[in-house]
C-alpha cells in the first residue's frame, strides 16, 4: 500500500510541473489535423509559442488547462503502477526466481513485468486521459478536426456516459496499453545500457542517472510519438451514439492516415512537447518515490 501511496504522490506532484508542456504537446499533435503542411494557418508553431500564445488568448492559468484530470489520471496510474509493480515481481520471483546471481532482477524480466503492470495502469486510468485530452483542445485558435465542450472533469464523464456508456469513457485504452507497453519496453533497456556503458566516462552517481534518463526518455519520444499522435487524434475525434469512433478505427489505421494525408513528419508533430513532458515527468517521479521509499525504511528501521 505505501508503493501506491508514494507513486500517487509522485504521479500527483509531477504533473503540475509538466502539465503545460503536455498542453503544448497536445494542440501541436492536433493542428492542420489530415491536413497537408502548408495547406492549413498554424495556430502555434512550437512549444514555447504554444505557451506564450496560451497565455496571451487564454490567460496565464490557461496552460493548465486539463489539470484536474491530469492529477487524477496520473493518481491512478503512478498508484497502480508503482504498486502492482513490487507485488507482481515478487510473485512472479516465487515462480520463476527471476533474481541473477548478483541479486538484481534479470533485464527480459523486468522488462516484462515493467510492460504489463504499465499496460493495465494505462488501462484502467485511461478515460481520464482522455477527458485531459479533450480539455486542453477546447480553444478557438486551433485548426483541427474536432473540439468537444466540457466545463470541467465530473461535466465531461457524465456527458460522455449519458452519449456513449461505459464504452465512451475507455474509447483508446487499448492503444494507451499498447503505448504505455512500448514505452516500458524502450525506455528501461535503454536506460540500463547507458548507465551501464555510460559509468566508464561518468563517474558521478547523480549525474549517470539524469544522463541515462535523458538518452531514455530521447528514444522513447521518438519511437513513441507516432502512437502519441495517434491518441491524441483518436480520443479527440467524434463518436457516434454507440460509442463507436467516426475517423480513427484504432491506432494503425490512425498512423497510415495521418501519414497519407500529413507526411511522416505528421507522425511527429508535438515532438519537442513530448520531450519536455516526459523527461522531467519520468526524473521528478522517481526521484519523490525514491525519496519517499527511503522515508519509509527510515521510519521501519526506527
């Protein structure tokens, strides 16, 4: 229970950092939405523009627009996430001995149990990623396909379930696991090869970690966007009465489209947004659960 409790915490007090950059991410994934570049007028044409422009149209709280069901979102997936994680790994250890000689678990291991614990807390917290999504696109100034209206978080979950039940409100939580998957199957081999390659030249612990999470959240932005895009777009779409999308059918068809319509750098709108959410949003939340782990056994020792 303190693993959920400190990856809630975690998840809760990142995102109020991070938050804005996700916005600017977020519009930029949407704009000139299967439109050709140059065929569309750009609302914002990078992440600190985004920003500003935000800020001018809106006013300085509008970069946290989607707040709320961010933190909650994030509540419930860090929760589950850090806390299904040291319970699933020392079941399946019990099973499977999953430990080296050395102590540590296997690499293929954790990788596996890293996807699956990511891929169910994707899941489950998946509407409110959605709600978040289609929050931070209500503005007037983005040119894209679809724009919903919601006056806030408990507004958007009972118009989505009146419209479409519960399958409206888990409409792209199978592409939010298969996301979340790819990312924990990227992102954790990668950022052990660096460190472990890496401590030839770095011999600073603090700094070793912060290079390796950022040569891991670099490749895990670019081997993820794409599917990042194709969220986006498919969670912001029109759904008809039954709760079936109207454009996206799902994420493969949402990348060959976009792709046709937008070219591949379509794929890789909202880039540098990713980035600059991911890389603090990955180092600030283990660097608390950490801190918080190491709180706690102080106290056990005491």
């Amino acid at each position: 229970m303190d693993a959920v409790m400190n990856g809630a915490i975690a998840g809760a007090t990142t995102v109020l950092i991070t938050n804005p950059f996700d916005l600017a991410k977020t519009r930029l994934q949407a704009q000139g939405e299967l439109v050709a570049e140059g065929h569309y007028k750009r609302a914002y044409s990078g992440v600190i523009n985004t920003l500003i422009k935000t800020s001018q149209s809106e006013g300085i709280f509008g970069v946290q627009k989607g707040l709320q069901a961010a933190i909650v979102f994030q509540i419930i997936m860090n929760g589950l996430r850090f806390g299904s994680y040291e319970i699933v790994k020392d079941i399946a250890n019990e099973q499977f001995h999953l430990y080296n000689s050395h102590g540590y678990v296997k690499v293929l291991s954790n990788i596996g149990i890293s996807a699956g614990v990511g891929c169910f807390s994707a899941f489950v917290s998946s509407p409110f990623n959605m709600i978040k999504t289609r929050l931070m696109l209500q503005t007037k100034d983005l040119p894209c396909g679809n724009r919903y209206d919601y006056s806030g978080l408990i507004d958007a979950i009972s118009k989505i379930f009146k419209q479409e039940g519960l399958k409206g409100l888990y409409a792209g939580s199978s592409i939010m696991a298969f996301r979340t998957g790819l990312g924990s199957a990227i992102q954790l081999p990668v950022f052990d090869f660096t460190k472990e390659h890496g401590k030839k030249w770095i011999t600073n612990q603090t700094e070793l970690n912060m290079v390796a999470s950022a040569n891991a959240t670099l490749w895990l932005c670019l081997m993820t966007c794409p599917v990042e895009v194709a969220l986006t777009r498919y969670f912001n779409q029109q759904f008809d009465k039954f709760g079936n999308p109207t454009v996206y059918q799902g994420c493969f068809h949402a990348i060959k489209i976009i792709f046709t319509s937008e070219g591949f750098l379509g794929l890789y709108k909202g880039l540098g947004g990713l980035f600059f959410r991911s890389g603090p949003q990955s180092f600030i939340s283990l660097l608390i659960v950490n801190q918080l782990n190491s709180l706690r056994n102080q106290k056990k020792k005491q």
